[in-house]
C-alpha cells in the first residue's frame, strides 16, 4: 500500500480520535463523531456557530475551508487565541485535536461565556491578512485561479491580454506537488530571475479531487508544460531544453553557461503553464492531413476560430494597415516591395481579404506530406511528419497495453522513461523497463493532445507530445478582461466587445 495513503488513514484516524474525546470534554456524546454528517452537525454546535454554515460544508473544495475555520473555532473553545496555536491547530489537527481532547489540563469553555482578549491594531490587520492570504490561497488551488495569454497561440478564440479564470472544480483540483510555497506566486520568486518560490522538503505523490466533469474534445485546458521538467534558465520554457539538446548537443548545453546558463529542474506543479485545445482524449486517434485535424477519423468539430498561414499577393500596392486590423491580422510580414505578404489568417479573413480590389491571391502555406521535421514529435526519422502532416498517432489510455518494439519506443519513451518513473533502456535492440527484458507496457495514467487554435504559430503536442493527466491544471472558462497591449487606455486598450464571454 502506498505509504502516503497510509499516512492519510493514520492522520484521519488521529484527527477523529482527538475529537471523540473533545466532544465528550463538550457534553456530547463521542461515538457522535463516527456519523457522517451528524458529527458536523454536533461540531458547529459545539462551536456555537450557526447552522447555515451547514451549507457551505456541502460543498465541495470550500467545505475544506469552511472545516479549518471550524478547527480555529474548537481551539479559541480552549482558550487558544495565539496565531501559533491555532496555526498548528490548522496545521497539525491529527496531533493537536489529541492534545486539547486528553490533556488534562486543557478544558472546554462555552463559546458564549467566554470573552476573548481584546487585540491591538497591530494584531487585528495581521490577522486579517493572515486570514485572507489563507482564503485567497485555498480558492486558488482547490476552485479557481486566474490566467492571463500571454502569446497568440490561440488566436483567435483568446487573444493576447485576455484575463480569464480557470475553473479547477470542474475537473478535480490537484493536491500540490510541492505545498510549502510562497503565496500568489508560480515558480520563481517575485523581483527576482531564478529564485525558486517553493521548498521541495516535503513532495506529495499525485493525488486529484473528484470533479464535477471529465475533460472532453475541444475543452480549451491550463496544463504543466510537459518538456517543463528540464530547462535553461537563460531560455526558460520559451525553448524547449530537449530541443536545445537535438540542436546544439548536451555537452555543450550542459557546460556553454554563458549563452544556456544553467540547467535547473522543476517539479510537476511549478512547471510552466500552457493553455491550448484538448483535441484528443485517452484512447482517441489523431491524424492530421494537410493541416485538417482528424479525431478517430472524423474531421475535428472546431468551436472556436482556427487560423493558419497564408501567402497573399496583390497588386503591387501595400494592403491598408487599418482593413488588417479590421480582420484582425496580428502577424503579417511584407516579403518584399511588390506586394507580397505572409499573413495568418481566419477562415473568415480570407474570405474578406480575396475581396479586396488590389488582392491578387491568398493561398495556404502548407508543408506537404512526407517531409520530415525532426523538431515534430517524436523526434525520429522513422516518422516523417510535420505540423501539417502529422500520424496517425493513437493517444495513451490507463490501463490499456501496447506492443513495444525499438521502431515505435520513440513514441512512448518519455512516458515510460519520465512521465511514469521508470528505468529504460535498450542493449542490442532487446528493451528493459526496470531491469526486465519486455516487448510491451501498459500505461499507469491517461494522456491527451493538446493543439493551438493558431496552428502555424503553436508550440504543441506536435513538437512535444502528449500531456499526462497529472499536469492537467483546469479548464478555461471565462474571460473577464480583454486588454490590447499595443494601444494606450485611451485609444482602444480595453476591448469591450471581448469581456465577460464564456470561453469556447
């Protein structure tokens, strides 16, 4: 049995043993503590607090809060009004609930007769904060966390400075790999370029809360970056430190300080966060064919808007700046003066744009079939794909076995290798996973395909392959703010016409 299971249980165990014997110290009966829903009910009772709270403790993600406050209410019953104490209360409850509930010298007084020592100023803001930090902490990791784009990888169905939340409920929220962290922060340390915001002294196993749903084809999702776990602390996650290695060779990745600086790792939850779209479940088979997405060999049902690269020619004159941005064309470059252009585009802007006068022609820019890009997943010459022309490729389900062979392993070497934590390796084209000669693996997670709705312009599971279930963050919901970085707040910043929208 694992061993954090075990502790788990221990703890609980610990934690309901504390409060039989604080009931009893309360007048109520300690077998009460052993009923679901009942030993709430004698708890809030006990505390004094109204039973309205019983609501809150229905609901899942804010009944972990709304328990913890309860936790502080049982010590202040026991005269416990320090921040310390009530913070190892919080903290520590399989030993503190223990204390409280059979030392001797700690009694039981009824809320109501007790007076509470008046705080300073000082105290009472610190407290607040304290209170708040707390609160702000628990509905960020557990329900809902806010997100900014930062590039055009999605473009157009999010744009560069939509503010949105992403619902972490919806799907189950992850129990934190790395849990002593500085508060509001992702991986590094604010005002600072590489100083970690976590302590890795204490690393949970992945764990994820029930959800109120299962992620489907084409839920735009917030996930870990899966190349994340190694990188260059020059290049960040801009660029992937696999592929620095494919180009330039570890030896001198490894030892050149000067341009990759140093090589760092990072745990799952710290890793950086990507947004694309889910375009294939556990299970699915994906292919592309000149760049048209097929999921188990049906063309993609897209709901948000695609856009891909495109030559345009006209006339010999420039295309007007302000009808580009009337079809909301970010990239576009002029290859030369005579009038041709390398734009990306909508299904729509195309449309609009064979309409212009001086437009010659606007075709697709796309990399035929057969042509190797050896920075495509899986990295390997055996399989000549491209972003255009891609598969078929079957996406990893848990519980589902796969034949093995030194020709396929580059496919799956990642996950059995990294994402699954085993030893791999190959003598004499024979394979062995921890330490047994094999010909096939079962997987122990579910994986997905994440692609950009921006298709030429998307660092994605075309470059790196598939997202295990344990990187999954949430999924995007809702944008309540819409910012154009390029415009002063009094020509245009806020793009009125792209708040308060569900996310599709």
């Amino acid at each position: 049995m694992n061993i954090y299971l075990i502790l788990n249980i221990v703890f609980f165990i610990l934690s309901i043993i504390g409060l039989w014997a604080i009931f009893e110290k309360a007048g109520q009966k300690g077998w009460a503590t052993l009923i679901p829903f009942y030993n709430l009910y004698i708890w809030l009772k006990i505390i004094k607090k109204p039973l309205w709270w019983y609501i809150f403790l229905l609901i899942p993600f804010i009944n972990v809060f709304v328990v913890l406050l309860m936790i502080v209410e049982i010590a202040k019953c026991f005269r416990k009004y320090g921040l310390g104490p009530q913070a190892l209360a919080v903290i520590f409850p399989f030993a503190y609930l223990p204390y409280l509930g059979f030392s001797k010298n700690e009694h039981y007084t009824d809320p109501d007769k007790v007076t509470p020592p008046k705080k300073s100023f000082v105290r009472e803001w610190v407290d607040a904060i304290i209170f708040a930090v707390i609160a702000a902490s628990i509905i960020r990791i557990f329900l809902v966390e806010a997100y900014t784009i930062p590039t055009s990888s999605m473009e157009k169905s999010l744009l560069i400075g939509d503010y949105l939340f992403v619902s972490k409920i919806n799907i189950g929220a992850r129990v934190p790999n790395t849990p002593l962290s500085f508060p509001f922060v992702h991986h590094t340390m604010p005002l600072t370029e590489s100083s970690k915001s976590y302590l890795e002294w204490i690393e949970l196993p992945y764990r994820r809360f029930p959800g109120w749903s299962t992620i489907d084809n084409m839920d735009v999702i917030v996930f870990n970056y899966p190349d994340g776990d190694t990188l260059s602390n020059k290049f960040q996650s801009n660029v992937s430190y696999y592929q620095l290695v494919r180009q330039f060779g570890r030896d001198n990745v490894w030892k050149n300080k000067q341009y990759f600086g140093d090589i760092i790792a990072r745990p799952i939850d710290k890793r950086e966060n990507f947004i694309k779209r889910c375009i294939g479940i556990a299970g699915d088979t994906i292919e592309i064919i000149n760049r048209i997405v097929y999921i188990n060999g049906q063309e993609e049902q897209h709901p948000g808007e695609k856009q891909f690269k495109y030559r345009v020619r006209t006339d010999g004159s420039s295309i007007n700046t302000r009808n580009l941005e009337k079809l909301g064309v970010i990239e576009q470059i002029e290859k030369d003066n005579q009038g041709n252009y390398e734009m990306t585009l909508t299904d729509e802007a195309v449309e609009k744009l064979r309409n212009y006068s001086n437009v010659r022609m606007v075709e697709p820019i796309t990399i035929p079939p057969g042509y190797w890009d050896p920075n495509i997943f899986p990295h390997d010459s055996n399989f000549r794909w491209n972003v255009d022309n891609f598969g078929p490729i079957v996406v990893p389900q848990k519980g589902v076995t796969v034949p093995l062979t030194v020709e396929n392993l580059p496919v799956y070497q990642r996950i059995i290798d990294v994402f699954e934590n085993n030893d791999l390796e190959t003598r004499d084209n024979i394979i062995y996973i921890n330490g047994a000669q094999t010909d096939r693996y079962t997987f122990k997670m579910d994986y997905f395909w994440m692609m950009g709705d921006n298709r030429h312009n998307s660092a994605d599971s075309r470059y790196w392959g598939f997202v295990p279930e344990d990187h999954v963050v949430g999924e995007a919901v809702f944008v309540w703010l819409s910012l154009d970085e390029k415009k002063s707040l009094f020509d245009g910043k806020i793009r009125w016409d792209k708040l308060l929208r569900v996310v599709k």
